[in-house]
C-alpha cells in the first residue's frame, strides 16, 4: 500500500467517524476550520525541518510528488486525519450532548485529595 492510499483511506475513516460513527461533525463548523490553520503551519514547519535534515524519507514511488515546505503533500492529510480523529473523540468524550458529570455515557468523579 502507497503513503497515497493510506492517507486516503485514513481520510475517509477520519470523515466517517466525525460526521456519521461519533456525529461531533466538526468539518461542517466554522471554528474548526478558523483554528485549523493553526495546526497545519507547525506542521508544516516540523515536517520541513525532518525532510531537510533527512530525518525523515519517502520513497519517491510511495507518494505522488507534490511536496510542501519540503514533506509529501499526503503528510498534511495525514495530519489532518490525526487531528480531526482526535478533536472528534474529545468532544464525544467530553459529554458532547451528554449530562453533566459524564464522559461519553460514564460517571466521572474528580480524584481523591491526599491524606494530610
């Protein structure tokens, strides 16, 4: 399997489980794509600095070519499927519609303080 399809289909998952598994449907609100810039321009900056000391390679057949600030334009898919796989379960986690004092369906109970 190329870096390509693994980013792609890392895509589509990430996409499913935000709009149709989880339903947080963060890709259709504004401020995720306000504050998603944020994110990409240290991405872009960290994977530029790992492809120009060669940190880190690709093989040239594994990818498409294209390349920004130096890394394979599949990276910045792949970032985006992290980031969006993440946001999508912290939300859901957080009690996105659910009572307060849950996180996704579970009681949560602050920590004990310690014994003096």
């Amino acid at each position: 399997m190329t870096y390509t399809v693994a980013a792609a289909l890392g895509l589509a998952g990430a996409l499913l489980l935000d709009l149709v598994v989880l339903r947080t449907r963060l890709v259709l609100r504004r401020v995720f794509w306000v504050a998603y810039p944020i994110i990409v321009v240290f991405q872009l900056i960290f994977n530029g600095i790992l492809t120009r000391r060669g940190v880190v390679r690709y093989d040239p057949d594994a990818i498409v070519g294209l390349r920004v600030a130096s890394a394979p334009v599949e990276d910045l898919v792949f970032g985006f499927t992290l980031v969006l796989i993440s946001l999508s379960l912290w939300i859901w986690w957080e009690g996105y519609g659910a009572p307060s004092g849950s996180a996704g369906g579970r009681t949560v109970r602050p920590p004990r303080p310690p014994r003096s």
